[in-house]
C-alpha cells in the first residue's frame, strides 16, 4: 500500500523533528566526551579514579557513535523522501508497510529485508 499524503507528512514532520534533536544530542555528546576525556588525562595519577573516568569516556564516545548513526539513517531517510523513493524497500524493492515506518520511520528496509541484513551482519 502506498502512503497517502498525510502519512508521508506526519512521518517527514517526525524524521525532521529527530533529526534536529540529533544536531543537539551531538553537540552535548561531544562536549561530554571532551571533558570525560580530560577528566580521564588529568586523574592519571590517581590511580582508583581513573578506571571511572576512562569508563565515561568510553560511554561518551559510545553515545556520539549512535548518535552519528542514527543522524546518518534519518539523513538518508530524508533524501528518499526528496527523490520519492521514501517507504520503498532499498533492498528488494517492495514498500515498506505503514506499520513499521511508524516505529521506525528511518527505516530503509522491509522487514524482511532487515532481518536478513541483520543476520549476514552477525555472521
């Protein structure tokens, strides 16, 4: 089924919306990082806080990464939607159901198509 207008509104209306929540989530997960980081550099004679600090930087750096990736397939969605390939599967072709842009409007792939892609990425 293809998605009539109101459907492709509320969902580029969803994706804009995360992904200007994502340009903010960034910037705050960099300064996080930066200052775990410098945290982490100036305790490193204080043997007992180090571990802790060395561990939020990693959870800093841990959140930029997602972050980025998420920013990355919300950017991707928004060109599809630009160039009207937006709720087509970008591996077999089909549309991608109504129901699963809803959880995931940054979906690229049916669902089928996702769990395959999921499965060769594990192995």
């Amino acid at each position: 089924m293809t998605l009539n207008a109101q459907q492709r509104n509320e969902l580029r209306n969803i994706l804009e919306l995360r992904y200007n929540r994502l340009l903010s989530e960034l910037e705050a997960d960099r300064a996080k990082a930066v200052a775990s980081i410098s945290l982490a550099e100036g305790r490193r004679g204080e043997a007992d806080e180090r571990p802790a600090a060395m561990q939020e930087a990693g959870v800093a750096n841990a959140e930029l990464s997602r972050d980025r990736h998420e920013l990355e397939a919300v950017q991707q969605a928004l060109a599809r939607f630009d160039s009207g390939d937006y709720g087509t599967c970008v591996a077999c072709g089909r549309r991608i159901p109504w129901a699963r842009l809803q959880i995931a409007p940054a979906a690229a792939r049916c669902l089928d198509c996702q769990q395959s892609h999921e499965r060769l990425a594990a192995s």
